[in-house]
C-alpha cells in the first residue's frame, strides 16, 4: 500500500494506547494553555470547527449533534417533568443548549471548572452553544464539580449530565466517576431523579468503563448502558444512565415521540426521535471478546 503523503498539519490523537487517529487540520483558529488545560479550536477538513483538549478532540460542528443529543434526551426524557437540571463540565455549551430545548426545564445549571474555556466557547464556538448560555433559564458557575455537588441540597435537582473529559484523559475530572461522586449526585436527585455520565470507549479502554460501571451499580437501582459511534472520535462513545426507581427505562418509540412532541422538543433534533431512542438502547456494548 502506498505510504499517504501526510504533507498538511494533522492533528493525532491516541484512539487507545496502540491506536491513534490522525486528522488533517485546514486551519489553527486558537491555541492556549488555560489553569487546566491546552485548549486548541481547530478547523478540521473532515469534521468543520472543532475543540480539542489536552490533545482529545472534545467536538466538532459537523457531527457533536449526534453527542450532544445521546448524551441528553435519553435520560431527560425517562424522567417525569424534569424541571431542574445540573450540568458537570460540558465547557462549549452544546449540552446546556440540549438541556434547555426541554419546555419542561425552569433553571439549568452548568457547571465548569475552566472559566476561561468557558469565556473561549462562548466566543469561537457560537455554532455549539447556539446563544445557550444568555438564556435566562441557564446559570454558568466555574468550580470543580466535586466542589459544587458537596455542596448542593438534597434533592435538589431532577437531572444531571456528566459531560467531563474522559476518565483516562485529564486528571481533573477522574474523580467524577468514582463511587464517592456517584454518592453524592444520588443524593442532590430528588425521588424521581437520574443522571447520565459520558463513559468514554468500552471497547479501548475497557478497565476503565468497567470501573465507572461498577461504580454507578453500586449506588443507583437502575442503571441502563448504550454507546454511539461518534464520527470525530474515531469510536463509539459509551454513555451510562445510573437512575432512582421512577424512571421510565422501558419507554416505546411511540410514548417517547409523544414526550417530545408535549416538550416541544418535536422539530429541535437532528438526531434523536422515539425510533433513535430504542436503537441507541438496543445496541450491544462494544467489548473486546478476549
Ligand atoms: N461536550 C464534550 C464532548 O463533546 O465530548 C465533552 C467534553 S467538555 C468540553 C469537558 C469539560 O469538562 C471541559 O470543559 C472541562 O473544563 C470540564 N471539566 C473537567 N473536569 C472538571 C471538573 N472537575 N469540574 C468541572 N468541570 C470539569
């Protein structure tokens, strides 16, 4: 096979210890060091605008739909009304904007450890936030996540999204997937409450998924698995619900088609509808078969 001629800048990322995927970069648009991270905007020819962190692509105009809305609607639309939800991470602002297509939301609250990420997005990244942020329903803090949620009320929210960097990439989001944490997001869900924690790649990086997994087991009584192939991130990315007994885990494509319609979320989507809602939930985990 003939070797490419690489002779553009590309940008390569380990997909796994023994794998990278390599990207052709068509222009640099920032490049900065934060207190917590290298944030790099980058315009990819293959997937438009993009963000990267640490040298991990976060997301990119042309397909973060297909993120943004599995990681949200599957676990907003099981809970009855959900009217308060909180927001770890989720730095470009594409969840909040999610988040907030749901009528039934009064307060979304994102929290943020990086303040000048945050300020970064909210500038180079309009595609992603789409004007999410000066909504009046949204509240951007910057903190640590771990801070903010040891802090919160009890019952005190009726959803929350994890959308953190992965948990074998950056060390500051690593202990928002340990079992303490998921303690303490039980806690700040009211009674019929869940969350959703982005989960990385089951299939690369399997010890670390099984250790987010076991631990969301062992503090939620439902726990529901799915992955989605995310065209930037070279794999599918696995997504994990861990909700209290009143969820609706066994919705049909119909009643969910119904929740959006009531939401009016109906014409809002590029991605998830009732039919996605099934398929996503019905696909096996990718696993190694050692
Ligand atoms: N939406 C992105 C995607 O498509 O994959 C997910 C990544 S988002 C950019 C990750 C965010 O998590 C970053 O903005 C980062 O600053 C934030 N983060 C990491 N650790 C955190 C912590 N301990 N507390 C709050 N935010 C944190």
């Amino acid at each position: 096979m003939d070797v490419v001629d690489i002779s553009g800048l590309y940008s390569t990322e380990h997909v796994s210890e023994h794998t990278l995927m390599s990207s052709e970069i068509e222009r640099v648009v920032l490049w900065r060091k934060t207190k917590y991270q290298e944030v790099a905007i980058v315009v990819f020819n293959d997937f438009g605008l993009s963000l990267i962190l640490d040298g991990y692509t976060q997301s990119s105009v042309y397909d973060e739909y297909i993120y943004h809305e599995s990681l949200v609607h599957p676990v907003m639309i099981g809970v009855e009304n959900p009217e308060r939800v909180l927001i770890i991470g989720g730095g470009e602002g594409a969840t909040l904007r999610e988040a907030l297509k749901h009528s039934t939301v009064r307060e979304a609250v994102m929290v943020d450890i990086d303040g000048e990420l945050v300020e970064i997005a909210k500038k180079y990244l309009v595609e992603m936030h789409q004007g999410a942020f000066e909504d009046p329903r949204a509240k951007v803090v910057i903190a640590d996540g771990a801070e903010y949620i040891r802090k919160a009320p009890d019952k005190s929210f009726d959803v929350v999204i994890l959308d953190l960097t992965d948990p074998y990439s950056s060390e500051i989001a690593r202990n928002l997937y340990s079992e303490q944490f998921y303690k303490e997001v039980y806690r700040v869900l009211s009674e019929k409450g869940a969350m959703v924690t982005q989960a990385g790649s089951s299939f690369f990086f399997e010890k670390d998924y099984n250790w987010v997994l076991e631990n969301v087991r062992k503090v939620f009584p439902k726990v529901l698995e799915y992955n989605v192939w995310i065209p930037t991130f070279g794999y599918a990315c696995n997504f994990i619900i861990g909700a209290k007994n009143s969820f609706k885990a066994d919705l049909n494509a119909k009643k969910v088609d119904e929740i959006l319609k009531a939401r009016k979320l109906k014409d809002k989507l590029k991605f998830y509808s009732g039919k996605t809602h099934i398929a996503i939930l019905n696909m096996p985990i990718y696993r190694v078969k050692k």
